[in-house]
C-alpha cells in the first residue's frame, strides 16, 4: 500500500491540472465568499441571516471544482491508457482505487481548509462594515466559538466527501463528462427538482436524503430546529452517499477490464 501510495502522489503532483485545480478552489471558494458578504446587508431592525453560513457561501462553488478533480484523478488513465500500466504495477485494483481515494482526501483537506479559513477571514473583515455587529474585544467570526467551529470543520469535511463522491462516480463510468454530470446533478439539479414536490412531508424527505441539501446543513448555527436534517446527520447521509459511490466504483473497476 505504502508503494501505491507514493505513485499515486507521484502522479498528482507531476501533473499540472490538479495543482491548478486545488488552486481554483481556493480562489472561488474565497472570491464567492467574499462577493456573498460585501453584498449582505444588515437593516437597522436587526439581523437575521446566519451569519456564519453566509460566510461559507463560497463552499457551493468550490464543490465543483473538488468534484472535477476528483473525476479527473482516476477518468484521465482511462483517457490515456494509463490505467492499464497503473493496474499491472498494482493487480491489486481495490489497493489503487484506496490508495487514489486517500491521496485526494489529503489535498482536499488541505485546500478545503485553506478556502474555508479564508472566506471567514474575508467575510470577518468585509461583513462589520455592511451593519453586522460585533462583540467589543471578539471577531465576528471566531473559531473559539463552537457553532462556527462546526460548521467550519464541517465544510471541510464536505469538500472531501464531494472529492470521493466524484472518485466512486468516475470509476464506476469511466468517461470524464458523464462523471461530472453525475456528479453534479445530484448535487445541483435534486434539490431543484426537490422544490417541485408540494408535499410538505416529501419536500423535507427529498431534502433529508439530496447530498448537497443534507450535506451542507453542518454549516447552519442558528435555528436548527426548522433545518429537514441535523448538521452532523445531513453530512452522514453524504457520507453515505460517497461510500455508495466508491463501493460502485470498487465493483466496477473489478469486474470490468482496464
């Protein structure tokens, strides 16, 4: 495993796409933040926003970017053949396939952290300025305090599961587009179609199972009681959603040829 390891980063980091494209994460992650929060408004009645989720806005960008990393990690061997001299290094298919998933779950985190950090800096200075009130001698946004802690952490670890959800998706159909449209259909186009169920009861159930809906529900810190699914359960059923995805992937990378 150590050896798949080493090749396996050896190859993310000598190819230039993925560097570029952890690159673009942090940068969109930051820059969608940042616009989120220099165009948020507190009126003089008072605020209402959770202002911690609006600073993490940025996250909904940054996922698309992570999944297209994360399809083109493993669909870009199958482009260029190099799948089948990665499998006769390691016959071991389901040794590859892990050790890809923890190479990317490493620069994801890392990146996810880095994007994270940075949209509630931005955010702490943008958003005193636009009417939000601060406590004299506390930043607006404090990671001593445990709701943004949360959802902070919890955005991060949001950005990795999309990077393995996209990892299941691109073994299991091989091509790069397809992939990526897997991928973000069930993470854009569900919680739109969603909307269109006027069932109360379905409408919250839809939600409670849509990755990104139930997913993103960590970074909520006020009324969590109107949430459809708690903040740690909602980033559970993408958990659930990511392992699906890499079982898939696992079973179609064994029973298929290279």
């Amino acid at each position: 495993m150590k050896q798949t390891l080493h090749a396996e980063w050896t190859k993310l980091r000598t190819v230039t796409a993925p560097g570029w494209l952890l690159l673009a994460t942090v940068v969109c992650t930051v820059a969608v933040s940042a616009a989120t929060a220099a165009a948020a408004k507190c009126p003089s009645t008072g605020c209402h926003q959770d202002v911690v989720r609006l600073s993490l806005t940025g996250v909904h960008l940054g996922q698309t970017v992570v999944a297209v990393l994360a399809v083109l990690m493993i669909s870009g061997e199958y482009s260029t053949g190099m799948m089948r001299t990665t499998l006769m290094a390691t016959p071991r298919r389901s040794t590859v396939l892990a050790a890809k998933a923890v190479v990317l779950m490493g620069v994801v985190l890392v990146a996810g952290a880095v994007a994270v950090l940075g949209c509630l800096l931005a955010a702490g200075l943008i958003l005193p300025g636009n009417g939000f009130a601060t406590t004299p001698g506390r930043a607006l946004l404090s990671l001593a305090d445990g709701p943004t802690l949360r959802a902070a952490a919890g955005s991060v670890l949001y950005l990795v599961l999309v990077a393995l959800l996209g990892l299941g998706a691109a073994t299991a159909v091989r091509d790069s587009a397809a992939a990526v449209g897997v991928v973000l259909g069930l993470l854009f186009v569900l919680p739109i179609l969603t909307q269109l169920v006027t069932d109360p009861d379905w409408h919250r159930h839809l939600q409670q199972i849509a990755p990104m809906t139930a997913g993103l529900a960590v970074q909520a810190t006020v009324d969590l009681d109107t949430l459809p699914i708690g903040p740690w359960a909602g980033l559970g059923v993408l958990a659930g959603w990511a392992v699906a995805a890499l079982l898939g992937g696992r079973l179609a990378l064994r029973l298929r040829d290279a």
